[in-house]
C-alpha cells in the first residue's frame, strides 16, 4: 500500500478555478467598506477614482512578476516558495510562517463577518462565533473529499459572488441619476494632499490583496506555464473592472461627501438604491461575497506549510497527502489556528501585528525575480515577466514605500512585528536543526 506521505499533490486544476480563486480570494468585503475612508480623504472624484486605477495598476505589475516565478518554481505554497528558493531558508521560513498565520487569522475573520450577517439575516441562529465555526467547518471537510471538491466549491461560490456584484452594479447605473464627475469637489478637506493621497492608496492596495492566490496552487495547475499568468493577470485585470465599475456606480446614486467617512459606504448606497430593505439586501451580498474568499483561504493556508514541511520548516507529518489530492494534516492545523482565533477573537490583533509582513512578503517577491535573473539566467522560464526590470522596479519601489508607509502609520503593531522578526532567528535555527537531525536518523 502506497504510504499516504508520498502521495503527491494533483495536477487537475484548470483556467477556469485560477480565475475563481484570484477573483474570489481578492473581493470581499474591503469593496464596500474602502470607498467611504478613500472619499474622506480624497473628495475630488477624480482623485478618488485615480487610486483604484493605481492600485490595479499595481496588482497587475505584480502579477507580471509573480507569473514568471510562479511558473519557474511550480510548487504549490504561495510565495514561501519562490523567495525560499532565491534568498534561502530564513527568507523562506519568515515568508511561510508570517503568510500561514496571516491567512488563518483572515479566515476566521471573514467567518466571523459571515455570522455577523447572517444573524441579522436568520436571528434564531444567535451566536456569531458558532456560525463562523460551521461556516468554517463546512468549507474545511468540502477541502477533505479532495481538490476537485475544493475547486468546484470555488467556482459556484465566486460565480455567486459575481452575479451578486453583476446585480449591486446594474441597480446603480440604472437607478442612478448623477454624473459621477459634475463637481470637482463634494467636500472640503484640509491638510496635506499627498498625505491623503497616499494613505488612500495604502487602503486600495489593501482591497485589492488576493491577486496571487493562484500561485499557492502552482503544482496542482494542470498548464502552469500557460494557466498562472493567464488567472493572475486576467484575474488583476477583471478585479481592477469590478472595483472601477462598483465606484462609479456608487457615485452615480450618492454624491462623495455622503459616503466621506463612512465604514460601510455600500450601506449607504443600498439604502439609497432598495429603500427601507438596503440593509438586508447588503448583508445577503456581504455573506455570498465572503464565502469564496473562506474558500480559497481554507484552500491556500494548507499548501504554505504542506510546501514548508517537505523543506523541514514545518513538521514533516504535514506532508501527508489524501486520496483526494488535499493536504489533510496540513487542513487540520490550518483550520484548527482559525477556530482558535475565532474562539479567542484574537485575529484582529494578529492581523495587525502581521500586516507588516503582507507588504515585506511581496518586496521580497520582487526581489527574488531580480536575483533569479541574475543568478540562473538560463533557467527554463515558461513565461517572462513583460518589461523587466522597469515593470517589477516599479512594483519593487511601490511595495518599498508602502512598506514604509505602514511603519510610520502603525508605528506600535510594526515594532511588534520587528520583534517577532528577531524571534524568529533562535526559532528558525531550531526548527532546522531538529530537521537536520530528523533527517539523519532516516537515513
């Protein structure tokens, strides 16, 4: 009988899921709420729109790079992957474990979201942490009958997504009355502009986070070469058409100055759109637009540490492969980290402290690209990435000041993230040694 930890991952993932999982794990909930934070700050309409443009622009220079690493390394993981494999084991291990943990805190938080509505939806239901907990529970054993389970799961939920937005759209535009543009200014702001200007487009570039879920599927995408660039940038691209579409709709039922400050600036709209039944036609859209982004994070958070295990960064039990294709030891824990922060409500603190690391994580994703073009120039690169190095400096020089600006505006929960770097040398060195040493008494 074939040891189940030999048993290797399944190549039987096509197009169709790479655009699922990009476009399902990148919307959710940030589309409704971003746009009033963005309009308190920037209430020019052109303004406003210019970041979301931005910040496509940036996803799609991203996806450029990423492709051509996703494609030269197809091993599923994530980004853990590929910066391991150009700036080693330590670069690696901070990816991995700062991106496994990070996206388990992201489940539960979107779970927990999905019982907050829900229970507005269906009040008999009551308790917002048992909804989350089933919610995460479902998704977890459609993942342990196998990836094609986990893949159909994605496409039905992200196409319910999409004919939700198809539908929040077309009410907009067609109820809508106004010229988006009419006036230059619906508010008055003060203070400096480029300081609005740039803590807008570090909230864009949040919302459009997701645009690489393909790549923690590398090894299991039947065409890599062919199939990765195409989801991630086809993906990038379709986001970028959906944010533009949502805004300018938005501003053609309500001027900016209605929305400027608000936490849920779709609520507003949808009142204005649906009368006295906005907020439940609201709350429907947030639960189906959040289930495929628990999907695909249920889906991507086993594959980083399945990858680090086979490295000896992860406890080698992790390798463990199902019949169906599915990592399940790695399942278990990654699911097991997001009960834990649903139970605890702890995510909100991880999430924060760890955001630091979503930036850093994507600079040393560039310069990975740059020091695998230097360094094996004549390896098989099934797909190069378009205008390098221009396209991924400029990637690499907008991720650095992003960096930079989370630092200065999260000053606290950055210095807690410097001090889990410095944790994590003794950490690192020890996980190595006891997988040296595991290794040796193998053999």
């Amino acid at each position: 009988m074939l040891d189940r930890r030999r048993r290797g991952l399944l190549a039987v993932l096509g197009l169709t899921f790479g655009l699922a999982v990009t476009i399902g794990n990148t919307i959710g909930a940030g589309i409704l709420r971003t746009p009033g934070a963005i309009a308190e700050h920037l209430p020019s309409f052109w303004l406003f729109l210019s970041v979301w443009v931005i910040g496509g622009i940036y996803a799609l220079l991203g996806s450029n790079a990423l492709s051509e690493l996703g494609t030269m390394t197809p091993r599923s993981g994530g980004q853990y992957v590929f910066v391991r494999r150009a700036l080693g084991d330590y670069a690696g291990f901070i990816v991995g474990w700062s991106d496994w943990i990070s996206t388990c805190g992201a489940t539960a938080a979107m779970a927990i979201v999905v019982g907050e509505y829900t229970i507005v939806l269906f009040p008999r239901l009551r308790i917002i942490e048992v909804v989350a907990l089933v919610t995460l529970a479902l998704f977890t054993l459609v993942q342990w009958f196998g990836v094609r389970a986990g893949a159909v799961a994605q496409d039905l939920t992200t196409l319910l997504k999409l004919i939700a937005f198809v539908i929040l759209i077309g009410a907009c535009f067609y109820i809508g009355t106004r010229n988006p543009a009419a006036s230059a200014f619906d508010t008055v702001r003060e203070g400096s502009l480029l300081l609005a200007f740039v803590l807008s487009l570090q909230a864009v570039i949040y919302t459009y986070d997701g645009w690489s879920a393909v790549v923690y599927f590398s090894e299991e995408v039947k065409k890599p070469g062919r199939d990765i660039p195409r989801s991630m940038i086809g993906g990038a691209l379709s986001v970028t058409a959906i944010y533009l579409l949502i805004n300018v709709g938005f501003m053609r039922v309500v001027p900016l100055g209605t929305i400027a400050g608000s936490k849920l600036a779709a609520g507003t709209v949808a009142r204005y759109i649906f009368g006295p039944h906005g907020d439940t036609v609201l709350r429907g859209l947030m639960v189906v637009a959040l289930l495929s982004a628990v999907n695909s994070s249920v889906l991507m958070a086993p594959r980083v540490i399945f990858a680090m295990s086979h490295d000896g960064l992860f406890w080698r039990g992790a390798r463990e492969v199902n019949r169906g294709g599915t990592p399940d030891v790695a399942l278990l824990f990654s699911s097991a980290l997001a009960a834990i922060f649903i139970v605890t409500g702890t995510f909100y603190d991880v999430i924060a402290k760890l955001a630091f690391f979503f930036v850093a994580n994507y600079t040393l994703s560039f310069i990975s690209l740059f020091v695998l073009r230097r360094r094996e120039p004549t390896a098989e690169r099934p797909y190069r990435a378009w205008g390098h190095p221009i396209t991924t400096a400029v990637a690499l020089a907008a991720s650095l000041a992003f960096l930079g600006g989370a630092v200065t505006e999260d000053l606290h929960n950055s210095l807690w993230a410097l001090a889990l770097l410095a944790l994590s040398v003794p950490v690192f060195l020890f996980v190595r040694a006891r997988a040296s040493g595991s290794d040796a008494a193998g053999h």
